[in-house]
C-alpha cells in the first residue's frame, strides 16, 4: 500500500492543486517514505513537484541579487535620526529669483539653451526648478533640431516662427503663439524650422522623475495643440464677462480632456499653464501659491511692465520690500514657491505672461494653496455698492 500510495506522487497534479497536495502528503508520509524527499530537487522540477529555483535577478546598480545574504548589519549603516522640532523644517536652498534673456535664442548656430539652476539647487542634474527643467529651443531656418527627455510631460510654447515636430504619434504643425504637449516618449521630437528662424520655450517634468529615480510607465495624456487663434478668442470671452476687471488675473487656464476627468483641469498632470492678458496702464494685484513658476513674457513694452515679488504683503495688500522683474519679450524668469506676486504695465499696450508651473502635481496633491491679496478698500467698497443696487 505504501509502494501504491508512493507512486501516485509520480503523477503531475494540475496546477491549480499542485502545492497544496504537495504539502498534504508531506504531512501525511515520514520523509523516509516520500518519493519527494528522495529525490534530486533536477529530477522534483521535471516531474512538475517543485518548482524552479528563482533565477538570480540584477538590482539597479548592476549588482547581483543575492537574497540568501544577511545585510542586517550593514544596513544599519546608512541610518541618521534627528530630533523632531529641530528637523522637521529643514534648511534648503531656496528658489533663487533667476531670469534668462531672449538675446540667448536671438543668434547663433541651432541648439538647445537649457535654463539650468541646478548648482543653485544643489542637485546633481539639470533643473530649473525642483520638478521642472526650462530650455529655449533656436532652430534656424530649414534646419533640424531633436529633443529627448525621460519625462511624464512635455509643453512647448512657440516664441516666433513656424515648423513641425515629427514625434512618435505622428507630426505636429505649428506657428508663433500655438502652445502644445506631448506625454512621455522614448523617442526623440525631431523639430525642423520653416523659411525663417524658430524659437520654442520647452518645458520637461524630468528633474521631478530624476529626484525620484523612476522612468515613465505609461502614457497618461494624448498629444494636444493649442492653437494662437483659440487661446486669444478664450482670452477675449472672458475678458467681456461680468465682473472681469475685478479678477486677480484676466486670463485662462490650460487643461484637457484627461486632467478635467481627473478633476484638476491643469495642462498635464504634473504641468499647469496660464495665459494671462495685463491690460494697459493696469496692475494685477498680489497672489501666491506653493508651486514655482516660470513666467515667460509673450509681449510687453520695454521698461514698462514688471513682476513685484516678495514674502510678505504690507497693510494695503501690496508685496512688502519687493524684488522687482522686468518683462522682456522673449525672456523667462523665475517665481519662487511661496512668494507674493503682482503685475503692473505703465505702458498704453496690453502684456501678456504664459507662466508654467508645477501646479498640476500641486493641485492633485490638495496642496498648491492658491491665496489672493484682499481687494482695495475702495475697490471692496464699489463692490458691495454694485452688490446692494
């Protein structure tokens, strides 16, 4: 009986019950009496009752996985502990308040012109802020220029010019003032000039990916355009709503499909993008929120438009000692996390700002914290009248 029960164990059990047989019979048998335990663990895998050895796997770094060694010990070795009210805020480098001209995309040879503060943020790769990297694209005339990057997103805004951009999803036309997006590639975006000289502000969430040692997964997004004709029409619409010119800023938000399904309503899930419209001889009173941003100037009139930032706001609402950045048209500078911010033109022209942002990851996250400067007294006072009439 023994023998006949022994050789039932020679039998491929199917899949399904495989291991739990397995397991039932060895608590049924002594180990003398197993045809499993006297046999080669070779000849166990090829009669289908045990399995294969797991095959030694690579770590990241090269190294082999070894999982039968104890590294108890050493992995002690890179612990630190602090002290919670001492830690807990620590000191970091801040966003420095940095602009880079348009004269470095106004001559010269085809290239790339990256807006690179990374010593600034003591990280060992190129960064304009902690999650975003800002570059400049100079395409001359009937030439070439690929791009690459290891990034969920890719926003290009066109400074002035026309072209296309060959990408994986096919080709992408474009002209001054059209703003598009693309999800995470492999591939690189080869861009080729028309008959004159091109320039694209390119924004990448790479440093984000780079900080956490990750590639992209998937695709989260489609391509999308944003042609100059419908973002200026939108700008337009809602310049003529009902309460307009009380608004913090007269602008739009950039979103698609995707991020108004997800709630946010930012350009991507991680870049967020404002076109905003400063009208003449106007002033856009202070806001601040968590996320950086990189403000690129559309158009403005020399001399006569600038940023005021500043940690604090004074007793009218206004930024307190501020740090004042001109507009150039064609230039890009920074807005730290944080800071209050306003917008003034002293010239008779309108201005116009495409900020980018990190704010998409933000805003998931429940924490940009948007705030806006009280109104005036006066402007607060014309409101209520408005009100009660």
């Amino acid at each position: 009986m023994r023998t006949a029960r022994a050789l039932v164990l020679h039998r491929r059990p199917t899949t399904l019950f495989r291991s739990s047989l397995l397991s039932h019979l060895h608590c049924r048998y002594p180990p003398a009496l197993s045809v499993y335990t006297k046999m080669s663990t070779a000849t166990a895998v090829e009669n289908g009752l045990a399995a294969a050895p797991p095959a030694k796997k690579m770590r990241l770094n090269g190294a082999a996985d070894d999982r039968a060694t104890d590294i108890t010990a050493k992995a002690a070795e890179p612990v630190r502990i602090f002290e919670y009210t001492s830690a807990a805020n620590p000191e970091m480098t801040e966003v420095p308040v940095a602009a880079l001209e348009p004269s470095t995309h106004e001559a010269g040879e085809t290239r790339v012109i990256p807006f690179d503060l990374s010593k600034q943020l003591r990280v060992s790769y190129p960064a304009t802020s902690p999650n975003l990297m800002a570059s400049f694209l100079r395409i001359n005339p009937n030439d070439t220029l690929p791009t690459k990057a290891c990034a969920t997103s890719q926003a290009f805004f066109v400074i002035r010019g026309s072209g296309s951009s060959a990408t994986e999803f096919g080709t992408m036309r474009w002209g001054e003032g059209d703003l598009f997006v693309l999800p995470s590639t492999a591939e690189e975006v080869v861009h080729t000039a028309g008959e004159t000289d091109a320039a694209l502000y390119w924004i990448t969430d790479e440093p984000l990916l780079r900080y956490l040692g990750v590639a992209p997964s998937e695709q989260r997004f489609s391509p999308a355009h944003y042609s100059k004709e419908r973002l200026l029409g939108e700008v337009e619409r809602v310049s003529h709503e009902e309460g307009a010119e009380h608004r913090n800023r007269m602008g739009i938000l950039l979103g698609s499909d995707v991020t108004e399904q997800e709630g946010t309503k930012t350009l991507t899930h991680t870049l967020w993008s404002l076109l905003n419209v400063l009208p003449a001889g106007d002033a856009q009173r202070p806001h601040r929120h968590n996320s950086v941003a990189l403000d690129l100037c559309v158009n403005a009139v020399p001399g006569k438009v600038y940023t005021l930032m500043g940690k604090e706001l004074d007793e009218d609402g206004w930024v307190k000692n501020p740090i004042r950045c001109d507009w150039t048209t064609g230039g890009v500078f920074v807005t730290p996390p944080g800071w209050w911010h306003s917008h003034h033109n002293d010239s008779d022209e309108p201005a116009w700002v495409l900020p980018m942002q990190d704010a998409g990851l933000y805003t998931h996250q429940r924490t940009l914290d948007i705030r806006f400067s009280p109104p005036l007294k006066k402007e607060k006072e014309q409101e209520e009248k408005t009100v009660v009439a």
